[in-house]
C-alpha cells in the first residue's frame, strides 16, 4: 500500500510535531534556518525540509535579508485550522459551565 502524502495541506503538515515547534518558534519572529536548528536541536537539512514544508503549506513565509534566509510565521495559513477547532467550541463551553458551577457550589459549601 502507498504511503498517502503527509504534506499536501495544512493539517498533515502540523501532524508532525518538530513543525508545531517551528511554528511556537517563529510566533517570537522570524529566524534563519541555523538557529531555527539550534534552537530545536535539529540538523539543518533538517530545519530546512521542515520549514519548506510549512511553507508549501502557507503557514510560514521567507526572504532574503543580505546573506541570510529569514523565515516568519504566516497565521493566516493556520485558518482552517482555526475553524475546524471552532466546530468544537460549544464543548469547550459546555465544559467551562460545568467547572462554574462546581466552583460555584465549593463556595457555597464554605459558607
């Protein structure tokens, strides 16, 4: 069987997490890929496969400052991620309610 793609969208692309931590990385800014593989302790053939992949994807963006490459994090990319997370909120509510009440009925208990 045929190994699918792991890389053709957004979401395959942040399934792999040294690419999550990229992102965490460039949300302070944008960095040339050395120390976006110091940092992450990742070669630099490494940090580069990663940070093309996000790239091809549109969550981060590159040009050229002098010798160097800088990479930034481009959000707008992370929108689908974005609304299919916010088919989840009302369960996030829900249970946000639930904790206010608890919290709610501990204090009355204190009384």
């Amino acid at each position: 069987m045929a190994r699918a793609a792991t890389t053709s969208d957004v979401f395959n692309a942040i399934a792999e997490p040294r690419r999550r931590e990229i992102l965490v990385l460039l949300r302070a800014g944008e960095r040339p890929v050395t120390e976006v593989a110091r940092e992450l302790g990742l070669s630099q053939p490494g940090a580069s496969k990663h940070l093309r992949v996000l790239r091809e994807v549109g969550l981060v963006r590159d040009r050229q400052a002098g010798k160097q490459r800088l990479y930034g994090l481009d959000a707008r990319g992370l929108r689908p991620v974005h609304e299919w997370a916010g088919g989840f909120e009302r369960f996030w509510t829900q249970t946000f309610d639930r904790l206010d009440e608890y919290v709610q009925d501990l204090k009355k208990q204190e009384e």
